[in-house]
C-alpha cells in the first residue's frame, strides 16, 4: 500500500509506479499505434489538466501520462473513457478506465495503408487481436509487421506475425528487364531468376515478402489476393535470458493465429508457476519448463492449419543465460 493506495490494483488499472511519492503515470492503450486526433486532444487535456503538461510515447506504441496526482486517478479514469470507447476497447465498463494491463499494447508497423512493402492491413489485424485477447491480466506481447523488414521488431515478442504475399506472375505482361530478378537478389532471398526472357520464381527459397511485386514496372507481379504470414514466437527481453523469437509456422492465415493466440492464454493459466512472483510467470519460460510439445498441444488445439502451411515440428532459441551461478552461458 501507498498513502492508502492499493498498488496491485493500481498497476492492474494501467497506472504506473512513479519515483514521485504520491505520483503516477496513466498508461493509454493505442492498439496498433493508430489514434484519432480527437483521442490524441483528450490524452492532451488529460495531460495538462492533470499532469505536468507532457506525454511519453511508449516503446509499444502507447501513451503514458505522467504526473498525475494519485488521489486524481478516478477522475482521469472518467476522462479516459472517451478514448477507450473512440479506441474500442473491448471491455463493456469504461468509466473505471482500463480493466488490465497484464497483455501489452499490440504493435504495428504502418502496414499497407502506407508502405509499399507492406503485405496486409497491420493495424487492422492488430486492432483484431487486441479486442479478443484484452483485457487479460496476464503478460503477453504480440507485434505485427507488414513484410520481411521487421520494422515493429517482431522478434522480440512472445508472438510475431510477419505478411506474406504468394507473388502471382503474369508472363504476358513481362518484358525480361530482370529488375524482380536483380532486386530479390539485393533486398531479399535470391529466389527469381531469367530462363529465355522470363522469370522463374524458386518457391522453396521465397519468403513471400513482395519485393518483386514493388520494383516490377510493368506489373507482372501482384500480390496473391490471399493473405499469408509467418509467426515468430517466444522473444523476450528481461534481466535473465533474453532471447530472439524464432519462426514457427509459415504460410499461415490470420484466423489460426487468432485462435492460436487465444489458446495460448489458456496454457498459460493451466501452467503458470503459483510460486512466479505475483503470480505471473513469462510465457516463455513456461514454455522452457513445461515442454515445446506441450505448448504446441494446447495452442493448436481446434485450430484448422491450411494447406499451404508449413510448420516447424522443433523450435530452438539461442539464448544466453545470466541466472546460472552468476555465468554468462
């Protein structure tokens, strides 16, 4: 407790510790990194009503508002109520602001409503995710990226969802230029080349990533109207054994990652050390202790993989152990 504060339920409402006695931050969730300019004034007028006039954009795309006095909590929570409602935030009472904060904000690049590069609607699957799995108390982060690039940085999360695209060619319009040809071998995989005046696409080696489809000038490659990713799993940061997610499924649809997903939650629950401190213990250690069979027995269950899908039967992490007799291993 703090001057009368329960803490537990504070950090639960999305309220961070401060090294201000008396202070907090307000953490607003941004599922997807898109946020209306209205929203965006209210999180202002919170801010300088009652805080200190200033806002942190998170490293997960959210927003925190610091300097808020605790005894102001409730009334920021009746200003945010606006934003989780303009956000759709699934939760049906909003005016006690956010009812968790255990799952982190889900993160997006800008996608293909911007970038080029960019295989599917990031933030529209983004904003999908985060109303089946929030709010959940319990600690998972998921990031999408639009392409190969990894700009969200997908790799450092528990799940990582990267597009893919099935480039779809059409001779006729080819003209032999090899510029697909000359820049899959630059920006990607080499899996193009010329056999007489037109191209062959190796699908073994491609990774579905578009970059023929982008630097094509006469459009005879397009990207297959079907929607296609690659999930990374179990990438952490953290004191102890940080590690890289590592790829798991290929060529996969986005309703089996929902459910995937979803799943996972419930292992998490039937698993979870009681001994974790609060109770919580990171995925990817449960994962370590309980077994990859395990885990792949409860996130898969129902779940309809397609064809098409390739899946790795064994996953291994490089990882480099600090917890260990006080030696880096």
């Amino acid at each position: 407790m703090i001057q009368g504060i329960d803490v537990k339920a504070m950090k639960k409402n999305a309220f961070r510790v401060s090294k201000e006695r008396g202070m907090t931050a307000s953490r607003v969730r941004v599922p997807g990194g898109l946020v209306s300019a209205k929203s965006m004034a209210r999180i202002v007028e919170i801010a300088e009503e009652y805080g200190r006039g200033e806002i942190f954009l998170t490293n997960r795309q959210g927003v925190e508002i610091p300097g808020i006095h605790m005894e102001d909590m409730p009334k920021v929570n009746e200003k945010l109520q606006a934003i989780i409602e303009d956000t759709k935030i699934n939760q049906e009472d909003t005016s006690q602001g956010y009812l968790a904060s255990g799952t982190r904000n889900v993160v997006a690049c800008p996608g293909k409503r911007l970038c080029p590069f960019g295989c599917y609607d990031t933030t529209a699957f983004a904003q999908r995710m985060d109303h089946e799995i929030f709010p959940n108390n319990r600690h998972v982060k998921v990031a999408f990226t639009g392409c190969s690039n990894d700009c969200a940085h997908v790799a450092l999360n528990d799940f990582g969802i990267i597009g893919m695209t099935e480039p779809q060619y059409d001779p006729n319009r080819c003209i032999g230029c090899g510029q697909c040809v000359d820049w899959c071998q630059r920006r990607s995989v080499s899996a193009l080349r010329l056999e007489k005046g037109k191209v062959v696409r190796d699908e073994d080696r491609c990774i579905g990533c578009g970059v023929c489809v982008v630097y094509c000038p006469t459009r005879a490659w397009t990207r297959s109207p079907e929607h296609y990713f690659r999930v990374k799993i179990m990438g952490r940061t953290g004191k102890q054994n940080p590690r890289l997610a590592q790829d798991w499924l290929g060529w996969v649809d986005e309703d089996s990652i929902v459910k995937i997903v979803k799943n996972t939650y419930a292992f998490i629950e039937e698993y979870t050390d009681p001994n974790a401190p609060e109770g919580k213990e990171h995925i990817g250690y449960i994962v370590d202790r309980v077994g990859f069979d395990e885990f792949c027995e409860w996130a898969l269950k129902d779940v309809e993989l397609p064809e098409k899908c390739q899946r790795a039967t064994r996953v291994y992490w490089d990882t480099k152990r600090y917890d260990r007799d006080n030696n880096l291993r």
